[in-house]
C-alpha cells in the first residue's frame, strides 16, 4: 500500500479508506475538463471472442487472424502482437493443449481471463516479468469480493452443489439460516455455474497450491471489478482487469469518464475536479431513471447508490409525474379513446424533446472531451445533434408565428 501511495503522490491522487465505502482515490491536486486524473495497462485482458468473431489477442484486431497452431484457443494478428504476448501464452498455451478437442470449447473469455491471472501472479513471482507498485497481485487481493462468492465457498466446502442441483428449495432455508439474515435473492443458477467455472480453472491449472475457495473469492472479484474495453464507438471489444482503476467509486453525477486508448484505462475529468476531491466515475449508463440505475447497480455491484442525484426529491417527483402520464395514456388506450391519448401524448412529447436535447447536449460535451471530434462516431453524433437542435428551434419558432 505504501508503493501504491508513493506512486499515487507523483500523480496528484491518494488512496483514502473511509467506513461506509471502503477505499476511495482522492486528488491532491487540481484537475481540469479533458486532463488525465490516471491510465493504467491491463493486469489481464481477453478479447471478448465467439462462435461468430474472433479478434487478436495482444490488440484486439479483428482482420487477418491466425489461430495458436498448438492451443487452438488465441487468435494473433500478427507476429509483433505474439511475441509481446509470448511469455505469457506459452504458460497458457501448455495448459490449454492439454484438454481434448471438447473441453476447449469450454474455455470461456472469463474462464480465459482467470487463467491468465494465476499465470501472471507466476511469471511475476519467478520474476519472469516485472512487477511494479501498480502493477503487482497484491493490488489483485486487495480488491473487494461479492457475498455471493463466499457463498460458493460454503458450497464447495459442504459439498452441496451437488445436492442443491438436485432440490434447489433446500438451498433458501440453509443459507437463511447459515447466515442469519434473508438471502431469498440468491440466484441459484447464476451461484451454481460460478462453482462449476471455478472447478474448471482448478481442473484445468492443476496446481495443488490454489483451492476451489482462491479461485470462487477470485471469481467474485472480477465479477465487480473488471471493465469491458470499448473502442472508439463504445463497442465492447474485450474484458480487462485493471486493479488501481478499480478503487474508483461510482456516482451518478461522476466528475470523471473511464474510457480506453486500445487496452489502456484511461480516466478523464469532465468537470473541475479541485484538490481534496474523490474521483468519482459512473459503473453503468446514467440516461436510466433512479429506479433504473438502482437495480443495475444492485444485481451487478449488490450496493445502493446514495449520491445526490439518487437522493434528489425533485427528480423522483418528476419520475412518479411521468409514470402517471404513461398510466393515464394506457387508460385511454384502453377505453379505445384514441382521439383523447393521442392529445395527451401531444401533450407530453415537447417535455420529453426538451429533455432529450438537453440529454444529448451533455453527452456531446463529454465525449468531446473524452473521444475529440475527428472519429466517424463523432462526427455522426454531432452532426445528429445539430439535426435535432435546428428541427426544434424551427418548432419553436413556428409556434411564435
């Protein structure tokens, strides 16, 4: 923690750990609209490849493939990205080689990315490749674990996947009474595939020295805390564990964007971040409503978002005054009072324009920051703004007349 500390200082940021959040990056320095607060390279990364795509695995390239001879697994563009890539696939292609043609087809990009990060922590402890004080596996243990992993833990320790696979009723019960608490929301399915990865990668590496228990708490960590690489578009490409990025808490209004330069995490203030401030970054989309972005951030990081805008009275009003505007449109509907709903919904359309335009305005501005304005993407996207603006500036207009 102090190697992470002292690497931080250089870069204006601390590692700060308050009670009811655990650890957070705070600047001690200032940070204005379109800098970078920090980027960091993989820990690990797997392209995100299929039965339909399949992409390089150094660079995410998805044009002039050539298969691993040996693995039949990796995919490489080229010969530079295998090379630079060597050191670690020559561990994972010699596990890989040793499974039959049908348990490859097993070998998941998540099953892939747990892989590659025992083989690191190896090569990194053989001092094969190096480490650094934000490139080591003590950031990886330091990372926050879901419940729903330990959970596994009892699984594997009991010896109940088994049984539970079978009468899934008993599995309630137990754990109410394991725990002490309600846990009626475990998702069986999503808890019992999850024990099966875990025994895969413990079959597939054989190695004595880690249990079924490291790779389930392993398995829990990357289920909150890798990223999905994105290119240029917001197209998902590939998944990547990047352990520092990951001290970063959410928020609903973030004074910072997470976006990615190829593998690299790069995070970018959208806004004067003043020294003394926690760099904040949204976990999910922020165009859904409070109700919206609650749940994702329940299913997916089990935590209830307590920033302003989730907290702001006003908002949920406007929320529940949009939800009686449906319900008084599906009414009508109902009654096939088509001349009364199609008035309402005339009614309520300029609100949402407005909001929308506003909606985009915002999202312009960040990508503009974040992305410039010469990609394709962009171009399109302000060009569909400009669109927007002039067809309601005519509107309005016409209505003054």
């Amino acid at each position: 923690m102090e190697e992470l500390q002292k690497a931080l200082q250089d870069r204006g940021l601390t590692v700060t750990g308050l009670p009811e959040k655990g650890r957070c990056l705070y600047t001690t320095k200032d940070f204005y609209p379109g800098e970078v607060i920090i980027s960091q390279e993989p820990y690990v990364c797997v392209p995100n490849n299929s039965s339909s795509i399949s992409r390089c695995d150094g660079c995410f390239a998805s044009s002039n493939l050539k298969k691993c001879s040996a693995c039949q697994v990796v995919w490489y563009c080229g010969s530079n990205c295998q090379k630079l890539d060597w050191k670690l696939h020559r561990l994972e292609c010699q596990v890989l080689s040793r499974l039959d043609k049908e348990k490859r087809k097993s070998v998941t990009p998540s099953i892939r990315l747990m892989l590659k990060l025992y083989l690191r922590r190896k090569l990194q402890n053989d001092n094969v490749i190096p480490s650094t004080a934000t490139d080591n596996y003590s950031l990886v243990e330091a990372l926050v674990a879901r419940i729903l992993f330990e959970l596994i833990i009892w699984f594997n320790q009991f010896g109940l996947v088994l049984c539970f696979s079978y009468n899934k009723s008993l599995m309630p019960a137990f754990f109410n009474n394991l725990f002490g608490k309600d846990m009626s929301d475990i998702d069986e399915k999503q808890l019992l595939l999850y024990a099966q990865m875990a025994n895969l990668v413990n079959l597939i590496l054989q190695w004595p020295e880690i249990s079924i228990k490291e790779i389930a708490e392993n398995f829990s960590k990357l289920a909150c805390n890798a990223h999905t690489i994105c290119n240029s578009e917001l197209r998902p490409l590939g998944t990547g564990l990047y352990p520092v990025i990951s001290i970063i808490n959410h928020s609903c209004l973030p004074n910072a964007v997470l976006v990615f330069e190829g593998r690299l995490a790069v995070v970018r203030a959208v806004q004067h971040v003043p020294k003394g401030a926690e760099v904040l970054i949204s976990y999910i989309e922020t165009a859904g409503s409070t109700m919206t972005r609650q749940k994702a951030l329940k299913e997916q990081y089990l935590f209830t978002c307590t920033c302003p805008r989730c907290i702001n009275l006003v908002t949920g009003a406007r929320m529940m005054a949009a939800v009686a505007s449906c319900f008084e449109i599906l009414i009508l509907m109902e009654l096939e009072d088509w001349k009364e709903a199609l008035a309402y919904c005339q009614l309520t359309i300029p609100v949402y324009q407005k909001n929308a335009i506003k909606s985009l305005t915002k999202a312009v501005e960040i990508l503009r920051i974040t992305h410039g304005t010469n990609s394709p993407f962009m171009k399109e996207l302000i060009l569909k703004l400009e669109e927007a603006q002039a067809e309601a500036s005519y509107k309005l207009s016409s209505k003054d007349e």
